[in-house]
C-alpha cells in the first residue's frame, strides 16, 4: 500500500471526529453498536450517526477489572473499560448504545454500562429458524425501529429505510471490493494493512464519504498492484483467520503471523467477510433487514451450520493454503466451535489448521510465535 493512500487515512480519521462533534452541535443524534447483529439501516434511515464501538485496546482493561472478573473475554473487559475510563471519544460522542444479547459475558457487562448510556438490548435468539426465531428477532427490530425514532425525532418509513438498505449494499459492495483484492496473487494489501484500512474507515460522519474513500483505495491499491506486489513475496503461505474478531489493537495475531512467515490474506471474522451478505432490495424493509441480520454465523448461535459453508466457500475463493482459529481467552462459544470448524478445514478440506487461544496482552507473544513458526515449517 503507497504512503499516499496511508497519509490520507491518518488525515481522515482525525477529520472524521472533528465531523462527528459538529454534525451534533446541529442536533444530529449518534448511535453507539458493539455487535455485527444490530441492524444499522434503522439509524442510517433515521439520519443519526452510526459508530462501531467494540473494544479492541489492551490499555482500559485493568480498569474493567477493577469491576468484571479478571477470567472474561479481552473484548468484553475492553470494551466496558473504554466507557469507565472515558477514554474512547466514540464511546463519549454516543447519545445512546445499542447491544444485543450474544454471549452471557456482554449480554451482563451490558447491565453494568448503562451507569454511563442508555442502552438499548436487542434480545437475539440463540438459532436461526425461520419459523420460531426469525418472528420473534422480526419484533426486536421493530422495537429497535421505535427506539431509534424517539431518539432521533425522526420518523421511519419503509422509503427511507429502502434507501438505508441500497446505501449500506453499497457500502458492503465496497468493502468486500477491498477484501477480495487479497485474492489476488500475490495479494497486492497485506493482513495489517487490511486491519488497518477498516479501522481508520471506520468512523465516518457521513456514509457517502467513507463509501467514497474506500472505493477510492481499492482504485489506488489496484493501481499499484503490478508495482506493490506482496508485502514479502510470493511463495508464502497463504492463512485465512477466523474466530474472534480482531482489530486495530488486537491484532497481535495477524501480525504475529505475518512476521512468522505467513500472509493474512482474509479475514472471516465479523470485521470481514461476515459482514459483507447483502439486504435482500425487493422486500418488505423490515423483514428483508431481520432475515439478513439473523444470518450471520456466529458461533453465539447454535447450530451455527453457516460457518462451515462461508469458511468453505472462502477458502476456494481465496486459495487458502491454512486456517488459523483465534479464540480470545474465556470466550467459551468459539472455543467449543473451533473444534467443529478444525475437523472440517483438517479432516474434510485435508488443510492445516491452528487453533490458538490468547487475550489482548503480550505476555504470551514468544509463545504464539514459536507455535506459528512451527505451523509454517510444516506446511513447506
Ligand atoms: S463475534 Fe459474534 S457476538 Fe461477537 S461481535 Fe461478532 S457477531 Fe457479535
Ligand atoms: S469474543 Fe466471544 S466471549 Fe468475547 S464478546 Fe465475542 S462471543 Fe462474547
């Protein structure tokens, strides 16, 4: 990736709070999400802010425990940190919070950081099924349609929210443009600088800007591509990452991997391909946007069958050479999971497959990385 593109994401991300703070003094509301679940198109056709608030830094957690138990998932601890320390101006810009119910850590941590927002709780069903669980998920997003409408003075109609829709297909058009340019090969953007592209993006006032900019990067990348080339060359091994999500801050293993001898090349993540399915455009907003949000296959549903078929379909696409499973300490859903997901990418696919279990800090960092060198060696 040039400096050029890297000099406009550092210029943008501190553009973006500047943009946030005015659009608020005008009375536009902004909307705090932790989780891929909550239906944004309801804030979007709403005319708030949207801000993706989940907690990837090591720095607050020693002040989460002060509160939460020490042997809980980094994310959760950092998450709550942010908002008792008062250190993520995201997390302070927010009028009110919208959480769901997913694991049993964030559903109680969500209890405890209502001392600091309102918070609103989506309560997400544990399965997928179309008769029991999409009904009841349909009436949490029409519960969550007139919170939103009260907080933003804004009306929703079904016009507004098919726009909402249109815009946020486009927004995921162009990020999955940006993850598929690793399927070239050699992939012309490496896994840090992916991680890095999506969290300086990730905050801004007006949607149409951020789709604008990304487009403009995948244009750019793609320029540069012949030029580029990988970051290190073309014979590496080329990793898929999937389990917990990762971010900047959390990134110990995508860059731990990439130091090792190993390419990132996609992210199955929630920060990546789990967020890239569409809203279905021609049906009733409301429905088309329930159906799609309760798809996601996170390992917080049981069964969660559609794991299995995203990681199968994306490791052809991407010619993935190995997988590696990130399970963040004490989340007990992707680690039970990765058992599944290592005897179907092992067993049935016949590829190497990692699981690897850490938290935010670098006390194990040796570790990890004698672990990663030794799943390189033996795929050579
Ligand atoms: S991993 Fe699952 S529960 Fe956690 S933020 Fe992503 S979608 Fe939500
Ligand atoms: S990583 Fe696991 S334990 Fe942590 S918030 Fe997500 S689902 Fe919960």
């Amino acid at each position: 990736m040039n400096s050029a593109t890297l000099d406009k994401l550092q210029q943008i991300s501190e553009q973006n709070l500047l943009d946030i703070e005015e659009a608020k003094k005008t009375g536009t509301r902004v909307i705090g999400f932790y989780c891929l679940y909550s239906p944004v198109e309801l804030a979007e056709a709403a005319a708030a802010i949207t801000l993706p608030l989940c907690g990837t830094r090591n720095d607050p957690i020693s002040a989460a425990e002060e509160v939460l138990p020490r042997n809980l998932c980094p994310l959760i601890k950092s998450s709550y940190g942010f908002a008792a320390t008062d250190t993520c101006p995201f997390f302070r810009l927010s009028d009110i919070i919208v959480a769901d119910t997913t694991c049993d850590g964030k559903k109680k941590m969500f209890e405890l950081l209502s001392q600091y927002k309102p918070v609103h709780v989506m309560q997400l069903p544990q399965n997928q099924d179309s008769e029991t669980a999409l009904p009841f998920w349909l009436t949490e997003v029409k519960r969550l349609k007139t919170v939103i409408e009260k907080e933003t003075g804004n009306r929703i109609t079904d016009e507004k929210l098919t726009a909402a829709i249109r815009l946020m297909n486009r927004e995921r058009r162009a990020f999955k443009a940006l993850m598929d340019l690793a399927k070239k090969r050699p992939s012309p953007i490496s896994g840090m600088e992916m991680l890095t592209v999506k969290h300086k993006t990730g905050f801004f006032a007006d949607r149409k800007a951020r789709i604008d900019v990304l487009e403009v990067i995948v244009a750019e990348i793609l320029q540069d591509a012949p030029e580029t080339g990988s970051p290190t060359g073309e014979n590496r091994p080329r990793i898929l990452l999937t389990g917990v999500p990762v971010g900047l801050g959390s990134e110990k293993v995508v860059r731990l991997i990439e130091e090792s001898g190993g390419d990132v090349v996609c992210f199955e993540n929630c920060g990546g391909y789990k967020k890239v399915q569409p809203v279905e455009e021609n049906q009733y907003p409301l429905l088309a946007i329930a159906k799609r949000y309760l798809s996601i296959p996170c390992s917080v549903m049981s069964p969660n069958d559609g794991r299995t078929a995203l990681l199968d379909e994306l490791i052809r696409e991407f010619s993935v050479d190995g997988v590696v499973d990130l399970t963040w300490h004490a989340c007990h859903t992707y680690n039970i999971e990765s058992h599944t997901i290592g005897a179907f990418v092992h067993d049935q696919l016949g590829l190497p497959f990692l699981h690897l279990e850490t938290d935010y800090s670098t006390s194990d960092t040796e570790q990890l990385r004698v672990r990663l060198e030794a799943f390189f060696e033996l795929m050579l």
